[in-house]
C-alpha cells in the first residue's frame, strides 16, 4: 500500500547522560537552570548501600541524574494483615508496570495509648519498607498524622478524641502528641530512604488533604512545624502535601521551611466521575493557582491520589447495591485510558492511583462512611485477583519504563482529527524528536480518524469513551518508528535482536510504520500479519487478539541487528512480561504472572504464577539455554524468533474443594442485660467535663465510651437507682457512627432496639450520627415497676454499638464527637442513676486495638481459637431466634490446600433481606468484619492466609446481633473460592 508522502525528520539522537543536580550540601537539592538529557530511566532501584540524589525540574523527577516518571499505586498494608501477603501484592504491582507503591502509615493502627507504639507482627513498618525495596519498588510514605483514608478518626488514635488540644494546628498539647508519633515512625523511615541507599524510600507526604486554617496563622505554622520535625528527624527526601483539590494550597513558598529550598513538591488530588469530561489539569491545562499543576510551575505535574475506584457506603447507595463489581464496570479500563492518558498529555508524570490494591478494612477500622470490604474496585481486587483494569496500568507503565522519551514532553503544534469528537493532544520530545499524540474519544460511539496535520493518514480507531496513545519519530532499538495506530508498550533489546510490543484493544487493526532505506526481508512468524514495504518504509499491519501473541522478524534492511515486532491485545499483553536481569532485560510470555527471573550461568530461573494450562517463552540476553519455573526444569527449544520455547505447556492449577461447615456450637451473650449481673469491675460514669466537641447535657454526668478508655467497638452501660417506682417511658439519647444501634433493658425485660438509618446518597459521607431512642414501658412491667419494693435496685442496662469516629477531614475536630449514650432521660420519675460502663478491655498484643469492642463474649475470648466451648449448646444452620440481644455461634474447620497453590478464600453470609440482625466475624481471633443483614451490600468477606490457616485447623465464631422484630439468623454462611494459582509466594502465620 502507498504510504504517507510526508517527510520525517530524523531523530535528533539520544542525548549522553549528564547529572542536573548540584553540589549544594543537600542530597536532594535539584538546580532549576540545569537540566537531565532523555536517556535510560535509572535502574530498578534497591537497597543497595550507595547514596543516591533525589531532585526535579519542571517535566519530572531526575534520580542520580536520569529522569523518572513515576507510575506508582496505593495499598496499605494495615488493610491486608498478613505481612506474608505484602510481598504477593508488591510482585504483582511491579510485574504489571508500576515502579512505585504509596501508602498510608496510620496512627491508630499502631499506638493503643499515649506514649505506646508498636511497629511489631502485622505493624511491622521496617517489613513492609524492606519487603518493597526487596521487590524494586521505590516508596511513596504517608505517615500523616492525618491521613483521612476511610479510616476511623481518619487514622488519629481512638486516645486522642479524649484529649485536650485542637488537632490539625498549631496547638501545643496537640504538636506534643504529634511529635511522639513521627518520632516513632521516622526512626524506622529514616532507615530505609533511598537517598541512603538502605530502602527505597523516594518521597514523603506529611499531613493529607489540608484544606482548612490555610490562610490562617495556625494552619501554616502547623504545616512549617511539621515540615522541620521531619527534616530533623532525618528525612532528607522530597516533601510533598496532597491538595484537596486543584486549589493551589501548599504550593512552594507557602509556608516556612526553616530555610530549607528546592526540596518541597506540589501535588493534588483528583478524583473524576466515569462520565465526567477527563480535564487537563497537568503542565500544560487550564493555567493558574487553580488549574492544577500549574499552580506550581517549576516543579513537576504530581497527582499524588488519582482515582483508581471509588469507595462504597453502608447500604450501597453509590452503586445501587451493586457494590464494588459496579465500582470496577464504571471505572473500567477505558476509563482509566482515557483519563490517565489525559494526565501524561498534560505532563503530569508523578502518578499515584488510589486505589491499586484496596484490601480490607478489618476490625474497627472503617471510618463511618465505609463498610468492612475496601476493594474500591482497584485494579487488583479485595481477593489479591488481577482483573481487566489492569490492562491500561500494564502497558502504560511498561512503555514509560522502557521508552524514555516520554519523561520530558512538550506542548507541540496543534493538530485535528478528521472528526470533530476526537480531541488529539500532541506532545514533542525537544532532545528526540520523537511525537506523541493522545486521541480522546468523549463520545458514546467508535470514532476512526486520521491526522494529515501529523501526516498520518492511514485509519485510527478509538473506542467509544475511550483514548488511544499513537507514537511517532520514536527510536526503538536501532530503527525508527514512523509512526503506529497502535500503543507501543515496551522496547528492549534481549540478546541479539531488538523487541517491540505494540498493545491494544481486541480487533484493532494494528498497522507499524518503521524506517526501512534498504529493502527489508521481514518473516512473518505467525498467520496474522502482514507487510510491505514501500518509499523507504516498511508498514507491518495485524488484527489484535486473532491469534494471541503475533510475531514479526525485521532483518536484510542495512541494520546489523535484527528486530521483533509484536502484536498483543490487552488480554495477551498482560501475559507479557519485562523483567530486568544485572545481563540484561528479559522478555516472557505466557503465564498469569512472573514474580522473579535470576541469570545463573546460562539458566535462567523464573519464578511466577499460573492459573491455567499455558505456554512459556523466553527472549533473553545471549547465552541463555535452559529454563526453570518456580524450581523445575522447563525443556525449550530454539525459536525461530529467537526465544526459548516450552516444549510442552506449565500446569494450571487444580482447584481446591472447600469443606461445609457444620457442627455449630451456641450460646447466649448479653448477661450485661440481667438485673443481678456483677458489675462492680465496671468504671464508673461520673465525669463531668469532657474534651469531646459534644457539649455534656445540664444535670447529666460525662456517659461518652471515649472519656472511659473505650474507643472501639461495642459498649455497655448499666445505671441503677432506687425507688421512682412510677417511670413510664425513657428517653436515651446517643451519637454513633453511621449504622450506630442501641437495645435497652429495664430489670433484665427487654425495651427495644433503636437503629440508625440507613444512609442515602447525599448522606453516605456523614460521621456521627445522633438520636434519641425513647421506649416507653410495657404495661406489664410499669405495674412490676408500681408494685416493687420502694427500696427495690432497678438496673437500666443499654448496648450500644457505636461504630466509629468521624474522619474530621474538615480539621474541626469532629473525631472528638461523642461515641455512646450522651443523655437519658425519664418520664414519670426522676430516679438518682449511678452510671458504670465497660468496654473493650486490654488491647489484643497480637491483633492490636482495633480487634476488639465490649461485647462480653470478646472479654471472656470466645473469638479466640483456644477457647474450650465445649459446654455450648449443638446448633444448626440457618438460626431462626427471634430475640433481643446477642447469640455467639462457634465452629471448627481444616484446610488442605497443596503446597505451592495459593488459594484465595472467603465467607459468605446470605439469608432472607426481611431479617434484621447483624454478625460480626471472628477468624482465629481477628475480627474480619461486620455483616449487616438487611443493609448489605456485603456478603463476602475475604478471609487472609495467614490468619487463614491453609493448611489445618480453623476457628470461626460469630457474634450475632439480633432486635427480636424479625427471625435471626445467621441463615447460609459457607466458603467460597475467591481465587486459586499455581505459584504464590510463601506464608507463615500471624
């Protein structure tokens, strides 16, 4: 076919590498007026004991000289507590393209009282820190103290809603507090930073989402203090602060860095809807403070949060009671083509997607607006799963690893689509030459176009609400793209030839123009493509996904070295796989996953996962002859593409069949409700002043659980009093989280239940919750109440289960309002009530603070797997009580999952939606959640390994909570296999 008549410049040529930084005293200073070449991004980094530099200019950041684009994504590991399972969800993040990993350090995890911090067993920062540079992943920290999240009190400990002092400012009894935390966690940071070469920690946020006091004394000279403790803490990375918004709040020079220059980035967040237009909010958007990054111009285009999913309230309401699988279909992966391309046109290249893997918000860790799952649907699903969503993070972050050029772009002349509902963004490479253009579809149909203003006139297609990057005067190994319809993903040359992979949606038909001056002598490798060449150019054209992976060989065209060119859609390209060797890259294709590849000799071990049958291939530096997978021989031969071929294919794995559980054990667990129960260990409520932001009723005393030392969980309250025999009704007003609930009893005779509603839409994100609960008294027991013993003890006893605090993402300090009874009150009397309360006892050492609430089977341990409930009464399943209070029901099961499988298992609750009770679920100990029966939209829960013993025994206990308006359950609880591969990595127990 005749091609385009345009004449392409040549490449300017690769520049030599240089260093940008200067000699000023300080390892991350970055001077303005010199700049990084384009070149090789820097190498995979480790702890590997050399200092390293840390600086940046307007396009990026430039590390030991070269410039890195940052493709990074958020987990936290306090929301997987299986520190074995980190390194699973590291590997899988890098394999798939990213470079880095961003997370959360949370205070409440780790501090259960003033004074006291513990970074031991699943709180092992030091761990998760070396575990990242383990796997070649720098280290985006967010140690806070603030950190939002979802999270309760938005990760300030449940301690310090009882204390004096304004968080979130200049406070001093506040700071105190503040200092203790980051003292605590830099000495363990200040460890691992890269700029040491003992981690890779690359930058460091401090505080999160700051958008109150800004321009107000407080709020800066907070910003400034927080600033210098880090700094003198021995934190010589790069600081950052994450804008709300594109509001241009913290921009350099905003605030007092005790001298310090040069060394403080600006980075916003963004949080766009699936339907929403994708804004240009980089280098090159709108313009101004407000425009996004342009509010900082000499620093790079930083998005330090970018939505990867969205979260889900109790109830469900955002996604129609779908959950996350409707999170996930919304912000699919075209949506995230389309506006993370939209970034990169922008020169944005320090991208963090929130989330990457969400995990689980175990225990009482959910802020108020989130129920127990945080899947978010991420890219890598709740159950540790790969999922379609990954395919756009797979190859952009491929193609920004392995093609430079794309870490210093400028704004380039303006170029049209030949339709009008395609936007083309063009950006030019000034040391290369190379151009890049971004097509964006906003449109609900397929749009094919061409670019005669870039002399492109052979057909793009760009899906419906989709984008598309298309390169051209791109230097791949030795020869020259001219341009593609198609997204180059990676180039790397492995042993005697050059490798290109071009990616793109299934059907695309893929055309590749590279400068050819002699006449070629191309060898098709399989049936798909096809070629010609013409006009100094050889065009190379192959339907995507006809065939899986389809090869092309380019060679005889006045180049000594060969090329391969290859053809994937996105399902194909996510079974390819770069791995950088100290020998040089390797190329592999064909398993769910390659965790590891390790050049002995001339074999190569890979190590990685497989979910099905597969084939194996590797290109590979020269040498290499032989091939193991995870330890075993793999017999090859020689391809003619010039890769190692399987000569049969890796096994799949073999699904693990799960047992029923059966042999139910129950027994009762409200005593706290009978008239003679022993409460003389209880604390007294007697307070009468309070740090809580919830003013203290005239004539009542101080009943709020946070004033007591109980932070989480359920609480009890039991007031007695004497005589007033003529009470008719009482009133119990109280504050909660969302899905707060109270029961109540006079005498041991149930009065009620009240609930919190359930939140709508446009109050999904309230935190506290506040009701007054009024029962009046049966006849019956008004005439016990009148017949009674004038000096008769009468017991009020209330459950309230009080959910969390509220995030206080404002800085009114909100975290701080009431959780538990706030006010009772009585008609028909006015009796003299002498308050005792109990919560949550010690902190589990194990588990931590946040395992545990009040309920009296937690206090007697009857989570816990070494109980002996052998006096319990048989049971069976579904339950059909229909009482007030609290059933617990036990059972045992054992695993047998082979070695080297790792299975991914979850529980599932499900019964009739007319029944109102709710469960929470105890593994071996750890509470994996709360089950909410008629307000969902939570059924499974995904049950670690680790805490799940894969292989032996398990306990499971269930603290059912039931109103006695409807039949309780639990109806059907059963596991189920959420996800199963060949591979994994090892687990030990916690």
């Amino acid at each position: 076919m005749e091609l385009s008549r345009r004449t392409f410049h040549a490449l300017a040529g690769t520049a030599a590498l240089g260093f940008a930084l200067t000699g000023s005293g300080s390892p991350t200073s970055a001077n303005p007026a010199r700049t990084a070449p384009t070149g090789p991004p820097p190498p995979v980094p480790s702890a590997d004991g050399r200092p390293h530099e840390i600086g940046f200019d307007r396009h990026s950041l430039v590390v030991d000289g070269r410039r890195l684009v940052l493709w990074s994504g958020e987990m936290h590991p306090f929301r997987l507590p299986s520190p074995s399972l980190w390194r699973d969800v590291l590997e899988k993040m890098r394999a798939h393209g990213y470079n880095a990993v961003s997370a959360y350090v949370a205070w409440n995890h780790h501090s259960p009282a003033p004074g006291r911090y513990d970074f031991t067993g699943v709180r092992d920062l030091d761990l998760f820190l070396r575990t990242a540079a383990e796997t070649g992943m720098y280290v985006i920290l967010r140690p806070g103290p603030y950190i939002n999240a979802e999270v309760d009190a938005g990760g300030f400990p449940g301690w310090l809603t009882a204390t004096e002092g304004r968080a979130r400012t200049s406070d001093p009894t506040y700071l105190r507090y503040v200092d203790e935390w980051l003292t605590a966690v830099n000495a363990i940071v200040a460890k691992r930073l890269f700029t040491r070469g003992t981690g890779t920690v690359l930058l460091y946020q401090i505080e999160n989402e700051y958008d109150a006091h800004v321009d107000e004394p407080s709020g800066r000279a907070y910003m400034s203090y927080l600033y210098e403790k880090v700094r003198a803490d021995g934190i010589d990375v790069p600081l950052f602060h994450n804008d709300k918004g594109r509001n241009g709040y913290w921009a350099p020079g905003s605030f007092v860095t005790g001298g310090d220059k040069g060394r403080w980035l600006y980075g916003f967040d963004g949080y766009p809807e699936p339907d929403e237009v994708p804004p240009d909010w980089g280098t090159f958007g709108t313009g101004g403070k407000k425009g996004g990054a342009t509010a900082s111009p000499k620093t790079p285009g930083f998005v330090p949060e970018f939505g990867g999913g969205w979260f889900d309230p109790w109830g469900g309401s955002w996604f129609d009671g779908k959950g996350y699988a409707e999170a996930r279909r919304t912000r699919d992966a075209a949506y995230e083509r389309r506006f993370y391309l939209t970034n990169l046109a922008n020169g944005i290249t320090l991208h963090n997607v929130y989330m990457t893997y969400g995990g689980t918000s175990w225990g009482w860790l959910p802020a108020p607006a989130v129920y127990t799952s945080y899947d978010y649907g991420a890219a890598f699903d709740e159950a540790r799963n790969a999922t379609p969503k990954l395919a756009p993070m797979h190859q952009i972050g491929q193609l920004l690893r392995f093609v430079p050029d794309l870490a210093r772009l400028n704004r380039a002349k303006s170029v049209r689509a030949t339709d009008e509902r395609i936007k083309v963004y063009h950006l030019t490479n000034p040391d290369t030459g190379a151009h890049f253009y971004v097509l964006r579809n906003d449109s609900a149909e397929a749009v094919s176009v061409t670019l005669p203003d870039a002399g492109i006139d052979v057909p793009v297609m760009v899906p419906a609400r989709d984008a598309k990057l298309i390169a051209a005067d791109l230097r791949l190994g030795k020869r020259t793209l001219v341009h593609a319809t198609v997204q180059p993903m990676l180039s790397l040359t492995a042993g005697r030839q050059d490798i290109a992979v071009f990616a793109g949606r299934r059907g695309d038909l893929a055309q590749v123009v590279l400068e050819c001056p002699d006449e070629p002598t191309p060898m098709r490798l399989d049936a798909e493509p096809a070629w010609s060449w013409n006009l100094n150019k050889l065009n190379i054209t192959a339907p995507l996904g006809a065939g899986g992976l389809s090869r092309v060989r380019v060679e005889g065209d006045g180049v000594d070295t060969p090329m391969l060119v290859l053809f994937a859609d996105d399902a194909t390209a996510l079974r390819l796989w770069p791995y950088e060797t100290p020998s040089g890259p390797l190329l592999v294709y064909g398993p769910a996953l390659l965790r590891s590849a390790e050049l002995r000799g001339s074999t190569v071990h890979l190590t990685g996962d497989t979910t099905a049958q597969t084939g194996l291939e590797v290109w590979g530096p020269r040498g290499i002859t032989h091939v193991t997978w995870n330890g075993r021989p793999v017999p090859t031969r020689i391809s003619a593409s010039g890769s190692l071929l399987a000569l049969r294919p890796l096994p799949g794995v073999t699904r693990p069949a799960l047992p029923a559980l059966d042999g139910w054990r129950r027994r009762a667990g409200n005593p706290e409700s009978e008239p003679d129960f022993d409460d003389a260990d209880w604390t007294t409520a007697d307070k009468e002043t309070t740090f809580s932001t919830t003013p203290v009723p005239d004539g009542q005393p101080v009943l709020f659980a946070d004033d007591y030392g109980f932070h989480y969980g359920d609480v009890w309250y039991r007031g007695e009093w004497t005589g007033d025999s003529g009470i008719e009704s009482v009133s119990l007003a109280y504050s909660t989280g969302t899905q707060g609930l109270l029961m109540a009893w006079l005498d041991g005779e149930p009065l009620g239940t009240h609930r919190m509603p359930v939140p709508d839409k446009d109050r999904a994100r309230q935190g506290t919750w506040t009701a007054k609960a009024g029962f009046d008294l049966p006849k019956r027991l008004r005439e016990k109440l009148r017949d009674a013993d004038p000096e008769q003890r009468h017991v009020l006893s209330v459950l309230v289960r009080r959910m969390q605090h509220d995030m206080d993402g404002k800085a009114l300090d909100t975290h701080k309002a009431a959780r538990g009874l706030t006010a009772v009150t009585f008609e028909g009397g006015s009796p003299g009530v002498k308050w005792r309360i109990q919560g949550a006892t010690t902190p589990d050492p194990v588990r931590g603070p946040m395992n545990n609430g009040g309920l009296h089977g937690e206090r007697e341990g009857w989570h816990l797997p070494e109980y002996d409930d052998g006096d319990w009464k048989d049971a069976e399943l579904p339950a059909g009580d229909r009482r007030q209070g609290v059933t617990w029901y036990r059972t045992d099961f054992r695993l047998d999952i082979a070695p080297g499988v790792d299975a991914s298992v979850g529980l599932v609750l499900d019964d009739d939606p007319e029944r109102a009770y709710r469960v929470q679920i105890f593994l071996n100990g750890w509470n994996m959640g709360q089950y909410i029966n008629d307000v969902g939209p939570q059924h499974t829960f995904v049950l670690p390994n680790g805490i799940l013993r894969t292989r032996g025994a398990n306990t499971l206990a269930l603290a059912v909570l039931s109103d006695g308006t409807t039949p309780s359950g639990p109806g059907e609880v059963r596991l189920t296999l959420l996800g199963a591969a060949a591979g994994g990595v090892p687990v030990k127990p916690v």
